[in-house]
C-alpha cells in the first residue's frame, strides 16, 4: 500500500490518521462547504423523546453520534416472521430450509438485536422490524443466532448490539448504531460512485442482503485456470481507473462490466493474470472534501479502506445496488468468468491490516460495535495500535479474528471463483495480537512486560493455516512484506514454501542502475536471476519474487523518467504527503515540457525498464497505463484522484499503439515464447554465463554500469542480453560461437518499430544488414542508457 518507510517518525498509537488515510473530516457534506460535526434534521432531536421516533440510545458524544438509527414506533401488529433459536453456524446469514439462518459472534455483548429493515425505509434510517435474541434461546457460547421464516422481499438487515461503551476498556457497545454483518455477502448504500446519501451524506445507514436460496449465476463450466506462477505476467488495475475516462468508450464506464470490454486488450498485451486494486465494500465518500487545487472533491479512489470483506464493491457494479446488491455479486463473477475465458486469472487486493472504522474517533460500522477488543489490536488503555498508518490495526492473529479472514479467503475462492490474492501490508498478519485479557497481555494478573503485543511471530497462526488450508494453498498468496511500523519482512516473510512476496528490494535495485548509479551491478545481477540472495537459502524459487518496477502507490513508468521529485500540490496537502525517495531520474530536464534529445533519452529509458522486467527471473508485474506511458504528472500519491490523474487514458493509448505499447506487447510474447525466462529455479553456470564489455569478463566494481548475459533457451537457443547504463556508449565483444552469428533483435536504442526487430517487420531484413559489418567481427555498437537481446543463429556464410 505505501513503499516501504526509511524511517518511522510517528508514534504507532496516534491520536489522527495518516496522511495515506485522510482524516474522515465529513460525516454530512454539502457542495458549498464543510460541516463536520453538524447534524442533519433527522437528528434535530437527538436525545429527545420525540414521537412518532424513539432514539434507542442517546448518542454519544462521539464525532459520528449523527449516523445513530432512528427506530419508528411500530404499532401493534402481528410478527410478518415466524421465529426460531437457529444455528450457531454457519457465520452470517443463510438461506435454508424454507427460511433464513443468521449467526454472529460476540462474546463481550450483553443483548443483540437483529433489525429488519425495508429498503423503502432505508434512507430513512427506519428499522421495520426488530427481533430481539434471547441469551438463552439464542445464543451458544459467543455465538448469536436466531432463524426466521417469512417474507424477505425488499428486506435488508443489520444488528444492534448492547454492552458496555468504555473505549479505555476497547469497548465500543453502542445500541443506536445498525452494524453491519461481517459475514454479509453484500452490502446496501449509495448506489452511485461519489453520489452523497440522503441529505448528502458521506456516512448514510448501510445495511446487509438478505440471502435466497434462487441466489444463482451460470459459470458455463469454469474452473480455475491453475496456471505454474513462474507463467505469469500480472498486471496490476484499478476496476473504475480502467474504463472511466470517455475515450473508453465503454458501455458500462468504470464498472466491472466495463472492465471486460476491454479484456482482448490485456490479452494483447501478453497478460494472463490482473491484480485487482481493492474491490471490497468501501466508502469513495470516505474523506470526502473540496480540493482548492484541482477545483473538484477529494475521493478514497484507492479503496484501501475496507468496510465488509465479504462483499464486492457495489458502485463498480454497472447495476449499482440493483437486485439487493447482489448485482455487484454477480457482475463480479462475470468479470471472472470472462477473463478466464480468455486465459487471465483474476487476484485480489485485499486489505486485512485495517479497515474504515478508523481510531477512536472514526464511525461505529460493524467491527467496533461487535467486538472492538476483538477485532482490533488495542493496547492495554484502549489505545489503538497503528502499524497500518491508518489508524487501526485489525488483530489478524486472534483465533476469532484469523479464522474470520479464513472464511473470508475461502469465500471468494468456492464462490466466486478468484485465482489468488495479494496481501496489503502484510507484515500486519504476522504480529502477535491482543487478547485484551491481563493474564493473556501480561502473564499474570498484575501488569507487567511479559507478552509484547505486536511482536512478529516466525510462525504466525493466521500465516500457517492459509498456507495448509486444503482449499487456499494452492491458489496464489502474494505478500506486501512490510508495514508502517518499520517491520521489512522482504526476503523474510514466513512462507511455508508457497508465499510470494513484492520485491521491493528489486523494485530499488533495478531504478538505480538503470539510471546510472554507481554500486549497483552485482545486486543487479541478482534481480536477474530471481533475487537468490533472498530466496535461494530459505527454500523458496524464483517465481517467489514479484518483481516490478511501478505499482499503484508511487510514480508511473513514464513519470519515473520525467521527474526528480515528486509533484503532489494536486492532493491539497502542500506536496508533503507521498514518498520522497523515488531513485527516479527526470534524463536531465523537469517535467513534460523537455528538449527532443531528453524525450528520445526517456523513452529508451522507459524501454530499458521493461526489457529489464520480462528478462528477469521471477513473475514480472507491470502497472495499469505502463504500456502506454501513462503520466500522473510526477504525483506519486494519487489516493483521492477520481478524475483524469488516475483514469487509463484510451486515446493516449491509440497514439502509442505503434511505438511503446507495440514494443510491450513484443516483449511479453518474447517472454512467454523463452523457456529460460520462467525457470523453475535459479539459474545455474550451466545456463547463464556473466560477460562484460568483453566475454566471460564481468565487471562487479563499484564503477561497473554494465552487465551482460548469455542464456541457454531450449526454444530460442542462446540469447546475448546486456544493459549498459552508463552515459558512455561502448562497443562490446561477443562470445565466439563457431558456426553461428549473432543477430539482433532488441535494442531499446532505436526508434520504433526497429527497437524490436520482429519477424513481420517490413524492413527487417534491410535493418538486420545495417549491423552486419560490425556482428562479421563478433561485435556489437551499444549507445549509452541502452539495453539489447541478441539470438544466436547458424551462419549460413560457412
């Protein structure tokens, strides 16, 4: 989620959010201005007993007090459902035996109430039924569960529980708020992206579906795709940035639907896996405010912030909350469907470090207000702990906790058929959590030091029983292996032999050489090889490491090569949020307005990236727009952009279709055509020999900025890949190969199409002669800040 942190300022226990995570400055927001604090006229009473409304508690005198549910007073009539004890299990609400199942634990609640709500009263805040849960009837141990039979049509639910409200305890109990379900598989609200609620609220009551045993979607047969990961190309998007923007000329415009109108492009691409930014429920209106720089609204755009992990984004769904929101369930499973149709597996970016209710001054949704000592990692006045940066920090390895996420994962594997997941902040998932208990926090009854809340665990529960669950071991696990508290698990992250990680130390390593720096050829060599200094000694392969150069948080490719510093003034926080040490390189001029001769010295550079990335051993990943040149103009932090900064640009991509993108494309087919470029393990001499300006010569000083390699490929032969990153051209040796030449085929030094020479190329033949006089003498005229791939080939002179 952020790049890695050099050093951490803040105190993990803050008394604010993050700059990543705005402030949720605006519980009701108007157009013209701000009003934080200022309740709408449903609560004009609040605290009153005013008929026909009954306030079920009063508000607390927390900042979201405005949000508590207004309760009508029914009349006297007979229940529309018949009432049983239920089930304790399965967790959350389903649909059997000619009824309704609902199960939710809490272990620190003193009552629960499960509230029906008619989705005509919704907007209104109105319960339309209440079912109280007897504690003897209706509850098993923890657990809380009640089943019902009637008629559910156009009927929502939440739950009301009661307890104690003492945040210096962790506890959060607050009876007016309707919470939702954990387990809800879908989520009603807004039913349009960046549209305020009634009264224009950012924060209207959200309420959970009501399952249906007609609840069904057509898979026409698809199962997973199960692809080798040493196969894979990912390339990371966001579902709305994708399609939003106009020159799309989607049908559905940033939706999921959207998004699979243009799936022939990704295959075009050479893509057979996408790593979908977050598409958990969450709220876009989050930190909504008024941005003086751009003129437009602030936006969570990114998504990390989730509210229900269960549930699709409903306002990516072309249908919005249509069909009770089960329409963004469905349409979530034909984005599935289809990219497998097409050979792309589908990942997730999921968001367990944290969630949207903040710290003590964010919303009561559903975590705080089932169990907070629970479902967040507290320290022993109540405090928050803030390893994620945003707040709070979800208490992965509490058995309550990590199985949660268990059935989560589980979930979107059987039901709605996804390849794999990648893990925000991972390192999260491997600290010890808090049991909020003094014999479990302290050792004993009186306080003390004996169990450190927060420690990383070499073998944490939540970490072990993924990678042994019988249904999520053999799908893609991906960790982001660090978090804002200064743990770098990168190289470390426990494993079990099946965790990948992002390699952010590649990510670095191949930014500065690239660019020229001093220092770096041997650790460049090891990003060639699959970072074996990282994973070779703990057992795992090179398809453990995903490397890449750009991702979502951080500059573009095309940015990269423009700009030394980042240029954030667009986020209205005076460019002090975002990374500064980007280890970018702007090729002598700041910003898009630059000389021809820098233009031309920036696009070879961006060529030299992404030879780099399909050349190297492990999984590439290339970030959405890449292909095209996408340009954020230098902002490095584009969280709350929904507009223009962070929409895919089609008409930018129609103009790079015969230069960049054509040159992309040739490359991931290069890539997927070689056999040594997927290695299931690390290269050996037998297959990779070192040169340097002559063979079998590597230069591995401090000075070197040239590296050079033959591989041996079962397909394409032996190939010749250098990278010369200094600003000195140079004239390289070959390796003498009696009874085969060299011949050219990439070299990120010309223009297109002749920076990649492919067999249609027109010309070809006439461009591969230019070289001639200088391959006759095994010989090869490198430019400088250039990279190229040579193929071995019989000559046919001898």
């Amino acid at each position: 989620m952020k790049m890695e942190l050099q050093s951490l300022q803040s105190s993990l226990i803050p008394n604010h959010f993050s700059r990543k995570s705005a402030p949720k400055t605006c519980l009701r927001c108007r157009k013209d201005k701000l009003n934080v604090g200022i309740p709408s006229k449903a609560f004009a009473n609040a605290g009153k007993n005013v008929n026909p409304f009954v306030i079920l508690n009063n508000a607390s005198e927390r900042v979201d007090a405005e949000t508590a549910v207004v309760v009508e007073k029914p009349p006297a009539r007979a229940r529309r459902f018949e009432v049983f004890s239920g089930q304790p299990t399965p967790f959350g609400a389903t649909a059997r035996d000619g009824g309704v199942n609902f199960a939710v634990s809490s272990g620190n609640a003193s009552s629960a109430t499960l509230c029906l709500i008619n989705l005509s009263d919704l907007p209104e805040k109105r319960v339309t039924e209440q079912i109280a849960l007897d504690p003897t009837n209706n509850r098993t141990g923890d657990v809380w569960h009640v089943f019902l039979k009637g008629d559910f049509e156009d009927m929502v639910y939440g739950y009301r529980f009661d307890g104690s409200f003492s945040p210096e305890d962790g506890l959060y109990f607050d009876s007016s708020k309707i919470l939702i379900d954990p387990y809800a598989k879908a989520v009603v609200s807004r039913g349009e992206y960046g549209a305020l609620g009634p009264d224009e609220e950012c924060w209207p009551q959200m309420a959970c579906v009501v399952p249906s045993i007609n609840d069904e979607f057509d898979w026409e047969g698809d199962l997973p795709l199960k692809f080798p990961q040493r196969d894979l190309v990912i390339y990371e998007m966001h579902v709305r940035g994708f399609t939003r923007h106009e020159s799309s000329n989607s049908k559905f415009p940033g939706t999921y639907r959207g998004l699979v109108e243009k799936l022939d492009h990704l295959k075009k691409l050479g893509i057979n896996c996408i790593e979908l930014m977050p598409c958990h429920e969450f709220n876009e209106l989050e930190y909504y405010s008024y941005n003086s720089v751009l003129g437009d609204y602030k936006v969570n755009f990114w998504g990390y912030s989730t509210i229900n992990y269960f549930s699709p984004m409903a306002r990516y769904s072309s249908a919005g909350v249509g069909k009770y929101g089960l329409g963004a369930v469905n349409e979530f499973k034909y984005l599935v469907r289809e990219a497998h149709k097409r050979g792309i597996e589908v990942i997730m970016d999921v968001v367990f470090n944290h969630t949207a209710e903040g710290n003590e001054n964010g919303p009561i949704l559903s975590f705080r207000g089932l169990d907070n000592s629970v479902f967040y990692m507290l320290a022993p006045k109540g405090e928050f702990y803030n390893y994620s940066g945003c707040g709070n920090t979800f208490n992965c390895n509490h058995p309550i906790v990590r199985q949660f996420i268990l059935d989560c994962l589980r979930y979107w594997v059987t039901e709605m058929h996804v390849d794999g997941f990648r893990f925000d902040l991972a390192s999260i998932l491997t600290r010890s959590s808090s049991l909020w208990d003094a014999v479990n926090v302290y050792g004993d009854a009186i306080e003390g030091e004996a169990i450190t809340i927060g420690t990383p665990l070499s073998s944490p529960p939540l970490i072990d029983m993924i990678s042994n669950d019988p249904i999520l071991h053999g799908v893609k696990l991906i960790a982001e292996a660090w978090d804002c508290g200064g743990l770098y698990q990168v190289g470390i992250f426990p494993h079990w032999g099946i965790w990948s990680e992002w390699n952010g130390k590649y990510r670095d390593i191949v930014r500065q050489f690239i660019k020229g720096t001093d220092g770096f050829a041997g650790a460049f060599a090891e990003c060639l090889c699959g970072s074996p200094n990282l994973y070779q000694e703990g057992g795992r392969k090179p398809w453990n490491s995903i490397n890449f150069v750009c991702a979502h948080d951080g500059f573009t490719l095309a940015d990269l090569v423009t700009y030394n510093s980042k240029h954030n003034l667009a986020n209205g926080e005076d460019n002090k949020d975002g990374e500064n040490h980007n280890n970018s390189w702007n090729c002598g001029q700041e910003g898009e307005f630059a000389s021809i001769s820098v233009k031309k010295l920036r696009r070879r550079q961006m060529r030299n990236f992404f030879l780099c990335l399909m050349v190297s051993q492990g999984v590439p990943m290339i970030y959405m727009g890449d292909e095209y040149g996408h340009t954020k103009g230098g902002n490095n932090n584009t969280y709350c952009h929904d507009n223009f900064i962070n929409y895919f640009r089609w008409d930018k991509m129609e103009e790079a279709e015969s230069d960049f993108f054509r040159y992309c494309c040739l490359m991931t087919k290069f890539r997927h055509e070689c056999e040594s470029l997927g290695l299931n393990d690390f290269p050996t001499a037998e297959r990779l020999q070192w040169h340097g300006h002559t063979p079998a010569t590597p230069d591995w000083s401090d000075t070197s900025r040239f590296v050079a390699f033959t591989l041996i490929d079962s397909v394409k032969g032996e190939l010749y890949i250098a990278f010369n990153a200094s600003h000195i051209g140079v004239t390289v040796a070959l390796p003498e190969r009696p009874g085969y030449r060299w011949e050219p085929l990439v070299d990120t030094s010309k223009a297109a199409p002749y920076d990649f020479l492919s067999d249609d190329l027109a010309d070809r033949d006439t461009a591969v002669r230019q070289y001639a006089h200088f391959l006759d003498s095994n010989l090869y005229p490198m430019l400088s800040y250039s990279s190229i791939i040579l193929s071995l080939s019989p000559d046919d002179n001898i």
